[in-house]
C-alpha cells in the first residue's frame, strides 16, 4: 500500500487555490487562505514553521511537493514510528465549498466559525476497501435524526441529552459510518448549531459521556503524549478517549472535534481491541475539514 494516509493539524499553508492534493487525504487550503506573514512576522512565522513540521510527522506528499522544513520525526509521535502503522487509505479530501457570497469558516468576516458548506461536503469520507455501515440509518443527504444519535448513548442520558439540543438550538445531525476488513467500525456524527456558543455547551462528548454498552471513557494517553500537541494549538478543541482496560469483548475508541458551530463525534470500536492510529488519523482528517 502507498503511504497515502494521512492527516495534518489544521492551519493550511496557501499553495494554488482549489489544487486537491495528489496523495494523503490532505485538505488542500481554498483561496480565501490567510494572506502570507509579512517580512518580520516572527509569531506569524513560527505558526508557518509549526505547521510545516507538523505535516511533516504525518507524513504528507503533495504531487511533486517536498517540504524541507522538519523539526519532528515520525519516531516522535507515538504510534507513527513506521511507514506501516496501521494509517487507512483515504481518497483525495477537498476543502468544502461554501455557496455562493458566504464567507469561509473563521474568515475575518466570520468570526464565529460558521459553516455554511453542507454537512455531506463536511464529512469525513469512508477509507478506500472499507464497507459501508449497513446499521446506520440514513435519511436523505446523509442525515440521521435526533434518536438515531442517541442510540450511541445509555438510555438513562438520551431524554437529558435530547431536552438540552431544544435549549442549546441544535440545528441538524449527518453522519457518516463504515466498518473495515479488520472489524473495526467508525462512525462519524456533525451535529450543526445556530452558533458556536450553542456547540461549545455540547456536553455529549468528554471523559463523562455514557456510551451505551461501554463502562466508561478515558482520555488517551498516547495521543496526550503525541508531540503533534506541541506544534499545533488548534488541536486544542480536540478530545480523543478510549474505553478502559479491561473491557468487554470489543472495545471503543471516540474523539470530538469542536469547530465553530459544529462538533464531529467519531466512534469506533472492534472486537478485542480498537487500534489508537486509525482514531487518531480520522480526528486530525476531520478536524482539516472543518478548518
């Protein structure tokens, strides 16, 4: 399998407007990017330089592209010491489009981070060879209701959890899921609010959520410990847990991703175990897509 798995943290380096990236499931920046630091920029020149380093642990290829700045190898971040590493193949992202007229999510125009893409553009897409989740139930453009997501979760929480998205405004849920020939399955929920106010008091996602059928959620500590947390401090709307040794006969893995008006919940879980490296490549895949 080529190297074509990979994520990046989310502040883009401005190549050509629009030029997907040949390999890697990198979002290419749109054309809106920041304008370049100026001469002098030393702050603004250190994020450059921190994001650079950051694609480079990942282990990103453009078409023809090197990038000759590294200060992390990928023997720093824990679970990407090797070429093979578990990473799945995805296909090509493409940064979403907003329609006509609207600004891009935290454009100077758009502080609070709205997104106006649909939520399909917004979506994680399934890894290549993998099969879609025949147990998801689907609506039109990908849409699940308000019951469908809350079957992720205890029942002693969902009448809870349901009352507060009336108060907290929540606006729609699509969601995206597929299992993989080892067994694990992944599915990825983007819960939609009418403002970022409203998706920060999303309290479904944390250390404390009550997934059904799982004992219980600690932060992970290897992503904790990944050095990627140094280089990019975007990250820090991002949680990734995982279901506590010992667990029962599979064990589950989720990460959240706050990003304005909306929060990603990924989940995924496989018998005997779920792998930490293909959670933590969706999470920095679909927190690229939201930025």
């Amino acid at each position: 399998m080529t190297e074509q798995t990979t994520g990046a943290p989310e502040t883009p380096v401005p190549p050509a407007a629009e030029a997907p990236v040949a390999s890697g499931g990198a979002v290419p920046p749109a054309a809106e990017a920041p304008v370049p630091p100026t001469p002098g920029g030393r702050r603004t020149l250190r994020a450059v330089l921190r994001w650079t380093a950051a694609v480079l642990v990942f282990g990103v290829a453009g078409a023809g592209t090197a990038y000759g700045i590294t200060r992390l190898e990928r023997s720093d971040v824990p679970g990407l010491s090797t070429k093979d590493d578990g990473r799945w193949t995805y296909p090509v992202l493409a940064r979403p489009t907003p329609p006509p007229g609207a600004p891009l999510p935290f454009a100077p125009d758009n502080p609070d981070g709205i997104h106006y893409a649909g939520l399909t553009q917004l979506l994680l897409p399934a890894p290549q060879g993998s099969a879609p989740d025949a147990g998801l139930k689907l609506e039109k453009d990908s849409a699940v209701t308000v019951d469908t997501f809350l079957e992720e979760y205890e029942p002693s929480v969902r009448d809870t959890m349901r009352q507060q998205f009336d108060v907290d405004g929540l606006r729609q849920i699509a969601a995206r899921g597929w299992t993989t020939a080892d067994g694990t399955r992944t599915r990825v929920y983007l819960l939609r609010f009418h403002a970022s106010g409203f998706a920060d008091r999303f309290k479904g996602c944390g250390s404390g959520m009550e997934l059904s059928g799982v004992k219980g959620v600690d932060l992970d500590e290897v992503w904790g410990k990944a050095k990627v947390k140094q280089v990019s401090p975007a990250v820090e709307g991002i949680k990734v847990l995982e279901e506590a040794v010992p667990f029962g006969d599979e064990q589950t893995r989720v990460g959240c991703v706050a990003s304005g008006d909306l929060q990603a919940v990924i989940l995924q879980n496989r018998k005997g175990g779920a792998a930490a490296v293909p959670l933590h490549q969706a999470v920095i895949l679909q927190d690229q897509l939201l930025h």
